[in-house]
C-alpha cells in the first residue's frame, strides 16, 4: 500500500475529472508499464481500479481519469465528491493486466469513453518508441470527450482520429481500419462493453486472431442470477467443504469460515482472486480469461463465477 496526496484536481470534460496523485513525502513512485492501474482506496471502504493515463516515464506522479457515472456504484461518485486537491489516498503498486506487446510491427487502439485513459498512456508509450500506432479515440460528443487538447498537442497528433457521436462526418469506418488483420499487428480496445464488443466483432469478422486482440472492461454486464442454485466447494489441502448458497458467492463463504482470498474488482475482470480447480466444472462468469482458458475449467474467479457440477474442489 501507497501512502499518496492529490497534488492537484483538474476537470478535463462534462463528468470527468483527473487526479495527479504524488507520494506524500516526495520520493518517487513505483515505475509502471503503459496499460497499467492502480487500486484505489476511497473514503467510505471501496476499493476501486483505475488506469494510469500519464506518461510512463513520470516517477512523480500517477494520474487517473475518473468518469462520474450515473450508474457508479459508490467509486466514482465518491471521488468526485469527496476527493480534493490535498486529500490523502491509500492505492495499491502498479498492476498491469493490459499490457503491449512489445515486437508488434503495428498497435491498433480503440478508446471509448472513458477507456481512454489506459490507450492515452499507451499512445505515449508508442510514441516515445517510434512505434508504428493509430488511436482512435469515440465519445458520444467533444465535451464528454477527456484530453483533446493533451491529443492535439502532442507529437502523435497525426496518429489520432476523433470519432463524435454528434458528428456523422467523424464516424469511425471499423471495417476499413480493421481491414488488414496479421500477426503481428496487434489491437487494444477499452471503453463501455457494447463498444468494446462492437470493436472485437469486427476484428473477429475479418480474421483477426484472438492473441492480437487485447482489452481492458471497466465493469461487468449486470447477470442475471435469478436461477443461479448452491453447489458446495472443497478445499484440497484440508478436505474441509462448504455449501455455496444461491445469494453468495464462494469468496463469501469461505470469507466466513476465516478462509481469505485475495480480491479486487470483485466482478471477475482483474484475476487477483483466480483459484486453481482440480475437479468439478466451474460456471465461468469473468471477463479476465479468454475463451479458450475458461474451456480448460482447471481455474476460476471465485469472487463470481459459480459451478456447473455440484461440487467443486479447489486447490487451496
Ligand atoms: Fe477481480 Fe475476482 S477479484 S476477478
């Protein structure tokens, strides 16, 4: 844990603001890979994930983008409101679970929104390598849109397209810009999931390989957990086992026996809490492994996914 100050607040668009966070004592801070979050912790308990949009060089400071979102649930609303210039925060080191490929002949990125903030530290990223890279960079209109003016400025600005959604002139034409998939080019995309979901359908429509393309969810789609039943899990290591029921998920349960896994997002998009399974089938509900890893069923998210057989026995 990082003891940090923010050193300064900015409104960079409607509903977004930046926080340029600096050690308390002035020494630097943990370098960090473009792609890279933080983990923050608010006020009032919550622990939330935010991308580095700063350039990755700087060891004076990190800068997150937050986007106050009318459906937050407590996160964004709570910095917004309660974090100003001075306060003091707790975050975590640097992870980086949306990393570059560093020998890929071409980067592809894909901004929505707000996921603009991990592609903006890439394109700095590119840049400084003289990589060969194009951002393209949607928001519904220029004023929701977050470091235009940072874009237009910087030495990458002729590698930057605009896409407004109130602007038809501006639309980003997918299919021509993932017309030549190969592999070694490679494709980033964050942002709002039917965007980000709009971008992988394309690529996968025109060939694309699923190792060239990368993303990054902010939040999980709502699940429908109406149907969902108990299933009971067993540790290997102990032997003991637990009923999982209907309205709890197994980080829960086993929380309540005094058993600890490591959590963060607790909506199956950051891994920390992967668990290996050796028997049973787990009922993938995570957006961190790829289809491919959630077909092998030797691993799971327990902070949401559940279980297909009624029991589940996992190395712990
Ligand atoms: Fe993030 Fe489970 S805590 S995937």
């Amino acid at each position: 844990m990082i003891e940090v100050v923010v050193a300064s607040r900015n409104t960079e668009a409607l509903d977004i603001c930046t926080y340029e966070l600096a050690s308390v004592d002035g020494s630097p801070l943990p370098a960090f890979s473009a792609g890279a979050h933080i983990d923050v912790h608010l006020p009032d308990g919550l622990v939330r994930q935010y991308s580095l949009c700063n350039h990755p060089q700087e060891r004076h400071r990190y800068v997150i983008g937050v986007l106050k979102d009318p459906a937050s649930r407590g996160g964004s609303r709570s910095l917004h409101e309660q974090v100003h210039e001075g306060a003091r925060l707790s975050i975590s080191e640097p992870r980086n679970l949306f990393p570059l490929v560093h020998d890929a002949r071409r980067s592809l990125l894909f901004a929505g929104g707000i996921g603009i903030t991990p592609l903006l530290c890439m394109a700095e990223r590119l840049a400084h390598s003289g990589a060969d890279f194009e951002l393209h960079y949607c928001a519904r209109s220029s004023e929701r849109a977050a470091f235009v003016e940072r874009l237009k400025a910087s030495p990458f600005a002729e590698q930057v397209f605009l896409h407004f959604d109130e602007q038809p002139d501006t639309a980003l034409d997918i299919a021509h810009v993932l017309a030549a998939p190969a592999d070694d080019v490679h494709l980033y995309v964050c942002g709002p999931g039917g965007f980000m979901q709009h971008v992988l359908d394309n690529a996968r429509a025109q060939g694309w390989q699923e190792a060239c393309l990368h993303r990054e969810y902010f939040t999980a789609a709502p699940v429908d957990n109406r149907l969902d039943g108990c299933f009971s899990v067993k540790l290997s290591s102990s032997g003991q086992v637990f009923e999982v029921p209907a309205d709890k998920s197994v980080v829960q349960v086993l929380e309540s026996h005094g058993i600890e896994i490591a959590v963060s997002c607790e909506q199956g998009i950051c891994g920390t809490c992967l668990t290996r399974v050796l028997e049973g089938v787990p009922e993938h509900r995570d957006l961190f492994l790829t289809e491919q890893e959630q077909a092998l069923n030797d691993q799971f998210t327990p902070c949401c996914s559940r279980a297909k057989t009624a029991l589940l026995v996992l190395d712990i």
